[in-house]
C-alpha cells in the first residue's frame, strides 16, 4: 500500500466504541511503523447527521464543548500511551463537524479509525451518524470497529469481498498487505448469487459456474507471487454478496470490503453492501474506495 508510513487517524468521543478503535489503530501503527492522530470533532453548527441547520451554536455553549473535546483528546491520548508508549501519539480537537473534519484528515493519513455507533457517551451517536460518509468518501482506507476480532487460538483470517471490478484491486492490495504484515490467513469470497432471468432455475444445490472460480483464480494469481508469505483459502459463496460476506466475516480477525469512492450527497454512494456490513458485521470492517 502507498503512504503506509503516514499516520493513522483515530475518531474519539470518550465511548467505548472509541476506545476499542484506538486499540486497533495502535496495533495496526505499531506494524506500519507510523504514528495516531487522535482528534475529536464537536462542530460549532447544529446539525442533524451530517446536514447543517439552524446555524451556529451560541458563544457560551462553544467554549463548553470546546472544553471538553480537549478533556476527551487527553484522555485518550493517556489511554493511548498505556496501551503503545512506543507509537507517537498526537492529538487535535476541532470546532467542525465530524464528517468535515474526519474528511481533511484522511488527505494526510494513511487510515481512517472509528468506533461503533450506538453508545451512549455524549457524541457518540454525531461520530456513529457520519460513518457511512466519511467512507464513501475519504481519500483513504476507513475502518469501523463493529465488533472484536476473532480469538488468536481460534486462527482468525481476514476475509476480503472480491467481484469482477476494478475496484477489486485496491481491496486486494489493502487486504493481503495487511494479512502479510499482521502474519495472517487471507479468505477471498467471490459471492455469486442467483439472477432474475434464472429465479426458476434456481435451486439449493445448484453449484457456482465454474467460471467463478476460475475467474477468482485468475484474480488472485499476481498476489499471491507478490505476497507469498500470505496464506489464501479462496471461496466462491452462493449468497448475495452482502449475507455471503457478513456470513464468511464471523469470528474473524477483518473484513474488508470496496465501495464507489465517487463525490456524493451523504452516504449515497457507499454502495449496498458496503452499507450493510458496516450496520452488521460483528468483526471490524475496513472500506477500500477509489477516489
């Protein structure tokens, strides 16, 4: 991967979401060699999700929540240091909105990290709503930690989507790049699933064509002579593409996944399946685009 040497960015808010994705983004710098940006975004507008409305918030009510976003970069940043004291840690707390600021940090960093929505730390449900936009349009890799990775002894893999795009490229690189620096197993899943025109044809049992697996083959041929050092056990799965890969991604170390990459309105353009195992997948998630 390029710019792998630049630092990771890690969205906080004081959650346990956001705690959980510190932890791994300190893994995940430790093994790239480079430095967390630690940054909490509290927006000085009101806002519903990512939307700008009603205009900004009142002086007073400003120098709060600028209080407390440095009260919370810091605690982070001490939470940080106990768990990596040998990664560099930075920090950085903005009067912007989340998806805005997220957006301007991924120009100079290499990820983007980000806890699950949903808890209830004041904050965390304005970094949860913004997700699906930072990853369909951040000019780098985006992770959600959606759950924890799969036990060590258990010899988790990450699992990667793989279709007939060009996108498959850029995830296949993140992915195998990833499995060889974290010394793991790599599962590329090729979900072929029924069409319309052959609804009566369908059966069960029916097997994949074999042109599915030769096709993932051939996909997968060029990396596995660059990274020969990644173990690959190649899947073609018979569901839509996102029950497949939800379904493959249980108890495993990452998922990694494509998206459209394209200037969009909010989340628009994340794409179905990109969509759906970030709302479900019970391991974290990494959104590859091409932008």
């Amino acid at each position: 991967m390029s710019n792998n040497r630049a630092h990771i960015v890690v969205g906080v808010d004081g959650s346990p979401g956001a705690d959980a994705a510190i932890a791994w983004a300190l893994k995940e710098a430790r093994s790239l060699g480079c430095g967390v940006h630690l940054i909490n975004a509290y927006g000085d507008e009101y806002t519903y999700s990512a939307v700008e409305i009603y205009g900004r918030v009142p002086v007073p009510e400003r120098a709060r929540l600028s209080s407390a976003a440095r009260t919370i970069v810091e605690r982070a940043s001490a939470r940080a240091s106990e768990l990596a004291p040998d990664v560099k840690v930075s920090t950085d707390s903005v009067g912007e909105t989340p998806a805005r600021a997220l957006l301007a940090e991924a120009k100079q960093g290499s990820r983007i990290v980000l806890g699950s929505r949903g808890l209830k730390a004041f904050g965390s449900a304005v970094l949860g709503s913004v997700g699906a936009a930072v990853a369909a349009r951040a000019a780098c890799p985006v992770i959600v930690v959606r759950g924890p990775e799969g036990m060590a002894d258990e010899r988790p893999a990450v699992v990667v989507g793989v279709d007939a795009s060009t996108r498959s490229a850029h995830v296949l690189e993140f992915a195998f790049d990833y499995a060889s620096r974290h010394r793991l197993p790599l599962r590329p899943i090729l979900c072929w699933h029924r069409d319309v025109l052959t609804e009566i044809a369908w059966r069960p049992e029916t097997p994949a064509p074999p042109r599915a697996e030769e096709w993932l083959s051939e996909a997968l041929a060029g990396w596995r002579e660059r990274y020969p050092d990644v173990a690959v056990h190649p899947g073609v799965v018979r569901d839509h593409p996102a029950a497949g890969l939800l379904s493959a991604a249980a108890a495993q170390h990452l998922l990694v996944v494509g998206t459209r990459g394209e200037h969009a309105l909010v989340g628009t353009m994340l794409g179905s399946v990109a969509q759906a195992v970030l709302h479900h997948a019970t391991c974290p998630v990494a959104v590859i685009s091409r932008v």
